[in-house]
C-alpha cells in the first residue's frame, strides 16, 4: 500500500470515528413524547471496551461470524423474491444480521465496518419496488408464510441504522415498507391475527408489534400507533386460528404459565412481548408494563433453566421441571437471544436488578456455550446433557439457520446494558475487564475502569473517573445469589444487600477507589421438580462435568457439601452394635438428602481451582463426591473435576460429553449418553459441521 493510500485509508477512519461519535451521542430518537420513559438509558457503545475472555468473545463474534457473512448470499433472496411458502424465511436474515452489524459497528466504529454495514444497507434499499415492498416473496404470494415476520426484522434493521446515522432517506424506506403493509392489513382487510402459519396462530406476524411502535416513535404518524393497537385488540377477537383469541396480555396478567398459553412458541412469543413492552412506553397503559413484568416473571417460575434459557423443539416444555430430563431439542439459540433481549427491555423500562442477573447467567452459560470457539458459528439447541452440535444451514444457498444469524444479536447487546445511565447517576450491571464511559444527566462525562478477572476471581476494582468533581449516585448490582459481599468507596465500608443495586451517593473525583467482593462460594442447586438430581452454580455460572475432566468410570458417587466448608469424614467409628441407632455419617450428607427437595436455606460446598486443565477451558474446579462402598462403612471422598458451562463439550464432537444434572447417586458409567447428534437432527444424514468460508457465487 503506498504512502498516498494510507493517508487517504488513515482519514477515512478517522472521519468515521469521528462520525460515530458525533452520532452515537445523540440519544433521543423519538419524535413523540414518550408518556413512560426508561429507567435506565442504555450505554453509547463507543465509549465502552470490554477485556479479559468476555471482550475477547465479542471480538471474535464480530471478526468471524457478523462481519464476515456474505452480502450477496444474504441479499440474493430479496432480489429474486422466489419464496412463496412456509418454509420461506429467508426473509428474516438480512434483518437479524443487520442489527448485529449495527451493534458490532456501534462499539467498534471503524470505516472497514462502515464499508459493510452501508453496501448490505444501500444493496436492500435497491431491491425495493415502487410500492414500498422489501422482501423474498414474489408478488403473488405477498403476506404468506414469513412474509410479515421477515418485514419485522428488516424494520429493525432499517430502524437501528436511522437511529445511529439520522438518515431520513432509509426512515422513509422502512415507512414505506410498513404503509404498504397497513394497507393490505388491518380492520376490513387481512387479519393480521389469521396471518401466517396456522399452527402458530398469528404469533408470527404479530410479533411486528414492536417494530410499528418504533416507526410511531420516529415519525409521530399516528397510523402506526392506531396499527399497534389494532394488533394487540386483535389477540382477544375469535377468529380462524382459535376459538378464544391468543388472549395474550389477559394470560400474562393472570399468571398464567408459559406453556398453557394458545400456541407455545418461545422465540415467537416472546417477541411480542417485547412489543407491547413498547406500547407501554408511548401510551402509558399501565396494564402493558404488567403484562409485560408478570410474563417474564412467569418465564422464571415455569420455564427458564438452570443455564438461562429454555424451550424444547422450540415450544414452551415447562422446562424449570423438565430440564433434568433427556430432552429431544432443547434451548433453541434463538430462544436464548429472545429471552435476552427480552430481560435487556425489562431491565431498562423497571429498573430492577433482577433482569441483570438473568442477563448475566444467560450470557455465560446459554449464550457462549451455543457459540462455537472462534465465534463464527452457533449451535441450533444447547442440551444440558449430550454434545455440542453446530447448527445445520436451514438455507443452503444463504448459508445461515435462524439460530446463526440470532446469536450475535444477543452478545453484541452486551456493551448496552453493562453500564447504564440513569436519573441519579450511573449503574454498573455488569463485571468485567475493560473501560466503560457513561454521560450524567447533566452532560458530565464518567468513565469507569473495571480491574478484574470476575466471574473467575470474587474481587471488582472499580477506578471512578468523573470529567470533573460531581455529586452522583453509582449504583453497583449485587447478584441476588451473592450473599456474603464486601464493598468499600477509598477504605471506607458500604453496606449492601443482595438482589439490589448498592447506591453510594457522593461527591465524587477523579481517582476514587471502589471494591466489590462477591460471593462465589459453590451452590448446590437441587432439582425444581424434586428429582434427585443437583447441579452446582459458582456465581453466575454453572459447572458441568466433561469427558475431557471426568471419564466414565465402574462406580457411584453422591455430591458431598456441608454449611460453609469441606466435610470431614469421621474415621474414628468402628463396627459396634451401636451402629443401628447411631450410624456413622459423612458430616454434610444428610442436608444432602434434605437437599433434594426445594429448600430455602442455600447449601455450599467448596470448591478448589485446577490450574492445569486444556488451554480451551476457561474455569475449571476440584469438587468432593462421596464414594460408599458398603452402607456404613469405607465412606471416602472421591473429588472431580468440573469446568464451566460454556466450555463443556467446546471440541464440538460426539467425542466429548458433557452433562449438568447430576442424579443422585450417580453411576458414573451412565454420565454421558453419546452420540445425540440424531436426538437434535433426526433428519440430517450426517453430523452437521460448522461450515468453511461460504463464497459469493
């Protein structure tokens, strides 16, 4: 490259940076007045940089998978528009892709990412037609199949990009998607709750909800807010699909659970949620924010697992009590995304920790074990027991699966909610190594640096570095979980209480220490439904036993734990008649069996760190099992090695098992059922694989 390149390739970058910033900065994007704001306001993704492992997880996500895929495959589709089925969704793709795009250009705001996001923006923008239409169904089959779910995803797409450049050319695009829409859709026209799959009963379709509010927001044209509510009368009105109506808000105000609502489909539900959660926010109904609060809640109680997310086969499976079970195809990465993205508008419109402690496990466990390890691919379903398997491509000619193309949507959203603003300052949802800026209501600029190897390590250093001296108050998350915690501000002691935010008010100055200690002893999670299974949570994180650490082996074993530290094994008992009315114990193993019922005191147990495990492990611990060879007597600790969730089974191969639950006993010989490649792919007619670099053809 010779001297005259580079200096035009070096301000090119400079003036897109300084682009970005200029725009990222601007917040407000709404034209309406809002009659419910946000709570928290998302973070302005330049001014964050996250390090350590979960820094280097987002970056390969952008370099291999969002920045890598190919335009022409994932546009193709709409230049041709031959889809006209069911089994057409191709639609979706480009506008799932996008936003991670988006998202990936927000935090690192190079002019190569610029180059991309603007050929796949303005190469869509060309296959538009006159009449508004951007999609992959010929004009014979308009509104069939996904036709109305792929519009929805190209709205955000379109959507997102305005927000961050203000281009009113690509506002106007997306309107004239959405007008072309309502006249086709609406009172005396199409029933957009009769739309779509019958199966699905509309969900699909109605899940645009949300895009439409946002179109309001940004216009103010008040047919997209009159359309909104259409969309949501629509789901108590009778009709073709079913008898009743979805009855989707009246459900959710019940409580009623997940699974028992008309057509169970997690990733579609909750994408209509995430709409009226909208709705609240330009109409001011409070009954939305409820229904919106108590279905997450209801998410929680019935199906979210242990590792954050939930679904079998797509559906709804009341997976709190079945996820001990041989499941056929559980967690669809797609329902991970949702169920993120979904707790990311909770967190931001309640204001309550809790979402950021879903957040968070969901991050860790669900999120990055569904990525592959250099970032450029997802699994389609993460089990809790089995192998990893990539995902197969739905569509071979675009090269992606839904699943693929949702992953990156979720931890690229990452830098959004890490840290927040909000009326009284600044809160920090999540730990982890890096730099993190946030603005004061005022304007003030604050950067927070993060020292810290957490969740690995218990400690968080926290450097406060306010543009000037300013009273503000700093909120600090502490994980419901954690219960014994230390927070100091330069030496002096905070009280905090877990499952809230710690608020230090203060006059605070450059240089001001802040360290947070939490607790991150080993928790043993006993079965919801009562099994006699147990799984280990350290912090957010939940520990998995792999055939790489543990192989199967001729013998039982039962998890041994005490109140707060290794049990001793009492070796001073001898055979006695005694015995009957008092037999010897393991100290420990008694609340064990308490254990295996749902009990309100939290059990321990300790842990002690490998520091020689693979290179592709990220944790690793020593945990003690209790080995019993007879009823009474030659009781002694056996201990296994556990690694994180999201490392288990990261060689992607039916060679490597992995398993959470853990029955009790367990026969170690049983630990991990292999292979199961055809347990998740009972159509496939081989092993799918994580596919080479896809060329534009």
């Amino acid at each position: 490259m010779n001297k005259s390149i580079k200096l035009v390739f070096l301000l090119f970058s400079i003036i897109s940076y300084v682009f970005a910033a200029n725009f990222f900065a601007q917040s407000k994007t709404e034209l309406v007045n809002l009659k419910a704001n946000d709570i928290f306001i998302p973070a302005n993704s330049t001014s964050i940089k996250i390090e350590g492992h979960l820094g280097r997880k987002i970056n390969l996500c952008i370099d291999n998978r969002v920045m890598a895929q190919s335009i022409k495959r994932i546009i193709r589709p709409f230049r041709l528009r031959f889809e006209n089925d069911f089994g057409g969704f191709r639609c979706e793709y480009w506008g799932k892709w996008f936003t991670s795009a988006m998202l990936a250009y927000s935090y690192q705001p190079t002019a190569e990412h610029l180059a991309v996001i603007d050929t796949a923006l303005n190469e869509l923008l060309e296959t538009q037609t006159p009449d508004g239409y951007i999609g992959t169904y010929d004009k014979q089959h308009y509104l069939w199949g996904w036709d109305v779910w792929g519009q929805k995803y190209t709205l955000l797409g379109l959507i997102a990009y305005y927000d961050q450049t203000k281009d009113k050319k690509v506002l106007e695009a997306a309107c004239r998607v959405a007008d072309l829409l309502l006249t086709k859709v609406g009172p005396g026209k199409v029933n957009i709750a009769e739309n779509g799959l019958p199966l699905l009963k509309g969900l699909p379709s109605t899940s645009i909800l949300r895009a439409i509010v946002l179109l309001y927001e940004r216009t103010g044209n008040k047919n997209y807010l009159d359309f909104a509510k259409y969309i949501v009368h629509q789901w108590d009105v009778p009709n073709k699909f079913t008898h009743t109506g979805l009855r989707l808000i009246e459900n959710a105000l019940a409580g009623v659970p997940p699974i028992k609502i008309d057509a169970p489909k997690a990733f579609e539900m909750m994408s209509n949620f995430e709409g009226v959660l909208e709705l609240y926010k330009v109409t001011g109904e409070r009954k939305y924010l409820e229904a919106g609060v108590k279905f997450g809640n209801s998410i929680r109680k019935y199906e979210r697992m242990i590792t954050g997310t939930a679904s079998n086969q797509e559906l709804w499976c009341d997976g709190v009590r079945e996820q001990t079970e041989m499941l056929p195809q559980p967690v669809e990465t797609c329902v991970t995304v949702t169920w993120m993205r979904y707790c990311y508008q909770l967190l931001k419109i309640t204001g309550n920790p809790i979402w950021a402690d879903e957040l968070e496990v969901s991050l860790y466990n669900a999120l990055l074990g569904a990525m592959t390890p250099k970032g450029d691919w997802f699994a389609y379903f993460s089990p809790l027991i089995g192998q990893r398997v990539p995902s197969h491509q739905q569509h071979p000619d675009v090269g992606l699966s839904c699943c693929v193309a949702s992953g990156p949507r979720a931890l690229l959203m990452t830098p959004r909610w890490a840290v927040m603003g909000s009326r009284e300052g600044v809160v920090v949802n999540l730990y982890a190594q890096g730099s993190y800026g946030e603005k004061l209501s005022d304007g003030t600029n604050v950067n927070i640096l993060q020292a810290t190897d957490y969740p690995v390590g218990d400690e968080v250093n926290l450097t406060i570095q306010p543009a000037k001296t300013k009273k503000f108050t700093l909120g600090l998350r502490i994980p419901e979980w954690s219960k014994k915690n230390e927070l100091s501000v330069n030496g002096m002691t905070i009280k905090c209480v877990p499952g809230t935010y710690a608020k230090i008010s203060r006059t605070w100055k450059n240089g001001d220490k802040v360290i947070l200690k939490l607790d991150l002893r080993g928790r043993i999670i006993p079965a919801p439904s009562g099994a006699p299974d147990l799984a280990i949570m350290r912090g957010p994180i939940v520990l998995t036993l792999d055939n790489r650490l543990v192989e199967p082996q001729d013998t039982c074993v039962w998890l041994l734990t005490s109140r707060d530290s290794a049990a001793k094994l009492d070796t001073t008992i001898k055979s006695s008649p005694s015995l009957e009315t008092n037999p010897p114990v393991y100290e420990g193993y008694v609340r064990i069996k308490q254990c295996l019922l749902p009990t309100d005191t939290q059990e321990y147990l300790t842990l002690k760190p490998v520091k020689s495990k693979p290179d592709n492990i990220w944790m690793a611990f020593e945990v003690p099992f209790l080995v019993r060879p007879s009823h009474f007597f030659d009781h002694h600790v056996k201990t296994l090695i556990m690694c994180d969730f999201s490392s288990a089974g990261n060689l992607w191969s039916d060679k490597n098992s992995y398993r959470v639950w853990m029955p009790q006993p367990m026969y170690m010989d049983y630990m991990y059922p292999s292979p199961i490649w055809r347990l998740t792919n009972p159509d496939a007619k081989a092993r799918p694989e994580v596919p080479g670099a896809l060329i534009d053809k």
